[in-house]
C-alpha cells in the first residue's frame, strides 16, 4: 500500500495528469498526513500535477500542461535529496 511505501522509503511523490488542485494527488497527501505514515516522512511531500486548465488538443501545448519527463526526473531528485 501507499503507507507501507512511505514506511519504507520515507518518501512520498504523486505525479499525475489531472489538476494538481484538488486532484489524486491532494487526497494521497492528506491521506498519508492524517496517518501514521506522516511520522515517517523525512521531507515534504512532492505533488507534479497538470497545469490549472484543461489540456488542449494542440501537442505543443499540451506538454506545457501536464508534468513532463525533465521535470519529474528533477523533482524526485530534488525529493530524495531532501530539497523542496
């Protein structure tokens, strides 16, 4: 389960496509800061979600809305090393 992985990495990042606001990725963060599991965390939760919009059809602009590789790779970089 997600509380056993945060046991164990102490750890926890949610990326996802959807709206970062009010997303998956909120009702994860809240479900592990209401747990146990937050004691276990040794830095802050990291949330990648899409861009506050819809996601357009153009290609172009749709890999400015939603989390792209770069991105995601830096801030689980950022996670592990304990940065915000």
């Amino acid at each position: 389960t997600i509380i056993e992985s945060v046991r164990k990495t102490t750890r926890l990042a949610c990326v996802y496509e959807g709206v970062k606001t009010l997303g998956i990725g909120a009702e994860i963060s809240a479900m592990i800061a209401e747990s146990e599991a937050f004691d276990y965390l040794d830095a802050p939760i990291l949330r990648l979600g899409g861009a506050e919009s819809p996601i357009p059809y153009n290609p172009a602009l749709e890999k400015a809305a939603v989390p792209q590789v770069p991105g995601i790779v830096e801030g689980l970089r950022n996670l592990v090393k304990g940065r915000t």
